[in-house]
C-alpha cells in the first residue's frame, strides 16, 4: 500500500454481477477462535470493474459500479472495523470519510483500486465481510440489504446515487444485521 493514492495489487480475477472471489488458508488461530486471520493472501471480497465491464447500463458511468461497495467500506469504516494499515495508509481519506467530505465509492476507487479486499478490515471485520457481504455460497445478504433499502431490483443496483443520504438509509439495516450477527455468536455466514 502507498501514502500518496491508489494502491496497486496482483488482482486479476473477475467474476459474475456481485460475486465474491474468495481465497482462504484456515489457520490454527481461526481454527480456536472461528474468526478469519489473514494469511498473507489478499481475499478479495469485490471489484468495481466486475461490474462495470459485465451486464453494465450504457447510461450510468463505471463509478457507479462502485457505489455499493463503497457504502459497505463506509459502514465498515465508521464502525471501527478497520484495519490497523488501512487507517495508518489513509488517514487523511478516513478522516474526509469521516467528516462526510468524502464517499465510500469514492475512497474505492481512489485509494483501493476499485477493490474491496481482507487488507481494509481488521479480524472482527473480516469476519463480518466474509458472514454479511459475501454469504454462503455468495448468497449476500448484503445486497438484499442493499435493495431493500433503496426499494430496486438486481436490475437496477447500480442505478443508486453514491450520497450521504442513501447511506444513510442502508446503515440501520446494516446496523441490525451486525448486532444480529453478534447475537448469534459471530457465525460463518448469515443465512
């Protein structure tokens, strides 16, 4: 990762509309504590241009591909589930983040290369990614969240304005799901 912009990462992999690639080595620690530990090996959760090179509307630009992912990031910023290097890399765009000056989209694409990966959460926030945003058998519930909130279809995902407004329509549901992702004792996935 740099200081002075986009960080630039070995991810070449594409996949489907909202799709998770997922790469995990289980380690002794996860194995006791059933929270994902990074192995060295990023697991990329999401990537701006799987959307916006795939079943994308001519009339929207390719930032929009990268608005629900920005909204999670930002979620997932505001609610301390960083990662240490994250915030040391980025503190002045955490901070624009945090005071509003800033969108998540916009933190994607310019800090993150348009990519969501394990490297920008800590332990407890990965292993909300990895329950919430990905799901089981990339079922997220996440993006029925996503929907929900914004009363659209699959179809019409990347038709939602990237503001603070619509943030914070998401947010509660976001919320609810990780209170209820604690209440079930941190489970794998929310199903």
């Amino acid at each position: 990762m740099n200081h002075s912009g986009a960080r630039s990462r070995n991810r070449t992999a594409k996949g489907p509309l909202l799709a998770v690639m997922v790469i995990r080595c289980q380690s002794s620690s996860e194995k006791s504590t059933g929270i994902p530990i990074s192995s060295g090996a990023a697991m990329k959760y999401d990537d701006a241009s799987w959307h916006y090179n795939g079943n994308f509307p001519s009339d929207l630009p390719s930032a929009a591909g990268a608005t629900h992912i920005g909204m999670f990031l930002a979620w997932m910023l505001l609610n301390k589930l960083a990662s240490e290097e994250l915030l040391e890399d980025a503190e002045s765009e955490v901070a624009a983040l945090t005071k509003r000056e800033l969108t998540g989209s916009a933190f994607v694409i310019s800090m993150l290369d348009e990519k969501l990966t394990d490297q920008e959460f800590n332990d407890i926030g990965n292993a909300f990614a990895l329950a919430y945003y990905e799901g089981l058998n990339n079922d997220s519930r996440y993006i029925d969240d996503y929907l929900l909130a914004f009363s659209v279809t699959q179809d019409e995902v990347y038709s939602v304005p990237d503001t603070w407004a619509n943030f914070d329509k998401l947010s509660p549901l976001m919320d609810a799901r990780f209170a209820e992702w604690q209440a079930m004792g941190k489970p794998e996935y929310i199903v």
